[in-house]
C-alpha cells in the first residue's frame, strides 16, 4: 500500500495497514476573533478525521467510512472540506470493491457518511458490514437526544436516515467481544454513543486497538475526564476511557484514534503518575 501525505501505511505484525485522512474539521478561529483588526478568519483546524484499512491474509478490512463523496458539512459556519476516502483509497490503489469486510465504531455522520453513494447504493457492495448490536438498536428505538446539540442531532438523524436505512438488511449485528475476522475483535466502549465500540487488532506478537471516538484529542489522554461536546453520557464516556487506557498501557499496543493528528497513530505511557501520549512518527 502506498503512501502519500493523505493516507499512511504501516504493518502490524503480518497485516498491511493504511490509514485514509477523509479530511480535516475547521473551527472558527476564536484567537483571530479577539484580536484587534478586522475580523476575517478562514479558521483553524479542530480535528483530523480519518479511517483504516487492515489487510489480512485472508481479508480487506475498512473501519468507518469518513463524511461521504461530496459532503460538505457546515461547523461553526464554516463549510468542511471532507469525504475525501474514496479518491485517496483509489489513489493507493484500492477499489472499494474490493473490501470484503466493512466495520462501524458507531453511527454519527463523519464515520458512517460514506456507506451509500449519491444514488443511494451501496459504495462497498462486496463488503458484510458490521455495526454494534447496541448502537444499532438505539438508534432504531426513537431515542431521547435531548442531551444533543439541535444542530449535531439533526446531522445525526440526516446521516442514518441516508446511510443505514438503504442498507439495514446488509448489517450484521456484533457484540462485545466478537472476533469480526480473525485478529480483529470488536471490545464495546459505551459513552461517546450507546455502543461505541472499539478494536482489538492481533498479528502475531503485535497488537493495536482502534479506540475510535473514545478520545478525541491527545490532551485526552493525560485528562482522560475531559468531555467531547459529542459525548452522549459523559459518566458512560469517562468508564470507557479509563478502562481502554489502562487495557492499552497493560499491553503495550499500538494506537488508532481516528480523530488525532493524521495518521492518529501512538503509545500511551505512564510515568506513574499521569499517562502521556507519544506519536508513533
Ligand atoms: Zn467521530
């Protein structure tokens, strides 16, 4: 797998790996905002997005799918310039064809955005796609999202009305500790969603864990009670993030953080007081 200045490969053991950058969230530049002059900014990065692709020996794996070909979400009024999965995958020679195995950590747009085409049909048709069992009867059950920005929960619904409505009979419905394929177990890490999920990736002596939307930022990691604003249970949210930090730094393994610095990849450490995150590049 090629790499580029949007996609990263790396190896785990005997799996090929490569994270996609779908691209970037843009905020209002508050620093821009209090200084004196005019008041024009483009705005500054808040947060990468990005998915991965695990290759197997036996399988083409995709974990989350980015925004979607053309979307263009507005944040804070400023138009993103995401979606970009497709065109880089195809860049480093991937077909979406080719995908045989399609996993979401959860359903909010900039993670299930990309299953369906403008047509509505399926972008990976060759793929089983997998969904936590207890994200995907939450958000068939009418919810309560009152806890949820007016403007996030209507994106939220947008985005499940168009990706997972076309394409409910294709889901299959995982729990916490189902071996997806084999080396790539999917453990359940609620709070951010209902049934945020995350996984365990083994190859051989390596591991990985693809923590997802447990933490949001690096700065999460030696202030794991830091709450996303997208956080659905905030006490639900801080177990998860314990529980997987202290899982990570008893095993040593790699991680995956879809929305760190591109390519999101690192170790956590400890120096006996606090954990530290250190980039794996
Ligand atoms: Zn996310």
């Amino acid at each position: 797998m090629p790499g580029a200045k949007n996609s990263y490969p790396f190896k785990l053991g005997g799996f090929e790996c490569l994270v996609v950058k779908d691209g970037p969230l843009i905020g209002p530049d508050n620093r821009a905002a209090r200084s004196a002059g005019p008041k024009i900014s483009r705005g500054v990065k808040i947060m990468d997005v990005s998915c991965l692709l695990i290759k197997t020996p036996a399988h083409l794996v995709l974990i989350d799918t980015g925004f979607g070909p053309g979307a263009r979400p507005v944040i804070g009024g400023i138009p993103q310039n995401v979606g970009h999965l497709l065109p880089i995958m195809q860049k480093a020679g991937i077909s979406p064809l080719e995908i045989d195995t399609l996993i979401l950590s959860h359903a909010h747009p900039d993670h299930i955005g990309g299953l369906v085409d403008r047509n509505g049909q399926p972008v990976f048709p060759h793929a089983r796609h997998f969904i936590p069992r207890r994200e995907w009867d939450f958000w068939w059950s009418n919810p309560d999202l009152s806890m949820v920005e007016d403007n996030f929960k209507q994106a939220v619904l947008a985005a499940i009305a168009k990706n997972l409505l076309p394409l409910r009979d294709r889901f299959e419905l995982v729990v916490d500790g189902t071996g997806i394929v084999p080396g790539i177990q999917l453990v359940s890490t609620p709070g951010h969603t209902p049934g945020h999920s995350s996984l365990i990736v083994t190859s051989g002596t390596q591991s990985m864990v693809c923590i997802c939307d447990v933490l949001h930022w690096p700065r999460e990691i030696t202030h794991p009670d830091l709450a996303s604003s997208s956080d659905m249970s905030l006490p639900r949210a801080n177990i998860s993030r314990h529980a997987i930090l202290s899982r990570i730094v008893q095993s040593g393994a790699l991680v995956f953080a879809c929305h760190f610095p591109f390519p999101g990849l690192g170790y956590v450490l400890t120096d006996g007081r606090e954990y530290l995150w250190q980039p794996y590049r």
